[in-house]
C-alpha cells in the first residue's frame, strides 16, 4: 500500500526536526481513518454523517493533537 505523506512535498533537510513527526502523521490514511470512524458511528447509533464526523474530529482531534505536541516536546528536549 503507497503512503502519501504530507512530508513527501518537503526535502526532509530543510524541514526542522521537530516538524517531521507533525508532518509525517498528516497523510491520506490517516483522512481515511477519521471518515471510517465517522460512517460507522453514523451506523452505529444513527446519526447524520456530518454530525458523526464533527462527535469523531472532536473526541480524537484533540487527543491526537495532544499526541503530536508531546511528541514534538520530546524530539526537541532529547535532541
């Protein structure tokens, strides 16, 4: 399976080390993953797409976030 990674547009040398992870983690599965799990909450406990989407961008969004800038907090500090 081909990954396309939003880190693929950059020369990995001109980006920062610690936008590398940010960058790498925003892909197309990862835009699948999101509407996946939205269209089977809608299924799941029968509502609209839309507001399946916006109960997943909400709930994961931020947790992802919090991931991201952990990560980000750790590269810098360690490198």
């Amino acid at each position: 399976m081909v990954e396309i990674y939003m880190l693929d547009l950059f020369d990995r040398k001109s980006v920062e080390p610690f936008f590398i992870y940010p960058f790498a983690i925003i892909n197309v599965f990862e835009l699948l993953y999101w509407l996946t799990l939205a269209w089977l909450l809608s299924d799941l406990i029968d509502l609209p797409f839309g507001k399946s989407l916006k109960t997943v961008s909400s709930s994961y969004g931020p947790g992802l976030a919090l991931w991201v800038l952990v990560t980000m907090f750790l590269t810098i500090n360690l490198t």
